[in-house]
C-alpha cells in the first residue's frame, strides 16, 4: 500500500516544486517562449478546469476537492489491482496539489501554455497532468478490462 501514497507525494512535490521555481521565476504576464507551441507563463486559476466555478470561492471548491480526495483514498483502499491504484494515487496527488493552492493563494498556479495557429490551450500544470493522466489510463484500463471479459 505504500507504494500508492509515494506516487501521491511524488505528484503532490513534483507540482510544488515546479510551480515554486515558476512564482520565483515569472511575473504575471510574462510570457517566457519555450519553443514555437509552447511558453511558460504564470496564471492564476480562481475556478475548476478551464477557468469553470471561478466566482465559487477557493475554500468552497477546496473543501469539495476534499471530499473527493476522501472518495480516491476510500477506492485506493478498496481496489485490487495494482494498475487502477496507481491511476487513483496520480490523481489523489494531483487534486492535493491543486488543493494546497487554493488554500495557499485562493486559485491554482498554472504555467504551462500550449499554443498552435494562434490557438491557445487553457494554462495548466503539473497537478493538472497528473489528474489527466491517471484518468486516460482508468479509461483504457476499463475499455480494456470490459472487452477482455466479452
């Protein structure tokens, strides 16, 4: 069982550090061109994905993702397989990082800005990832897991 809470405090440092060395580097604004698709840049994120619920006030979304870390740890504890832990861990350590900023600064610190043909993805960041990621691989998991059972 302690390897799925390493992977949960791997996701929750690797987000803290990364966007500790962004609020030092950055100010806000400041756009720092990576390569040709992708800059660096400091924005605050008052809401949920893509800016969503920003007017709900930080402690109110922090105290849901709460509740929903408390949900990914009970199904941590449940789960048999290896692979869904760790899915769940990644994203148990994403929603943790992201619920330390709110409480830090009231919305989440996000930095990594992909862009193509003047088309801009909403900023993210490591947190983010970590929750994306961990919910592509349930989903093949599950898309997996159902047709080997047929």
């Amino acid at each position: 069982m302690i390897v799925y809470f390493l992977i949960v405090l791997l996701a929750v440092l690797l987000d803290f550090a990364s966007k500790a060395v962004i609020l030092n580097t950055l100010s806000k604004g400041l756009a720092i061109e990576v390569t040709s698709f992708f800059n660096l840049v400091l924005a605050m994120n008052k809401g949920i994905s893509f800016s969503m619920f920003s007017n709900a006030g930080p402690y109110l979304l922090a105290i849901l993702a709460l509740g929903i870390c408390a949900f990914i740890v009970y199904l941590i504890f449940k789960e048999k397989d290896a692979f869904t832990r760790c899915c769940l861990s990644l994203i148990l350590g994403g929603a943790i990082g992201n619920i330390i900023d709110r409480v830090r600064f009231g919305a989440v610190v996000d930095f990594l800005d992909f862009h193509a043909f003047g088309y801009h993805w909403p900023a993210f960041n490591i947190a983010d990832s970590c929750i994306c990621v961990g919910v592509v691989l349930l989903l093949f998991r599950m898309i997996f897991k159902k047709e080997k059972n047929k």
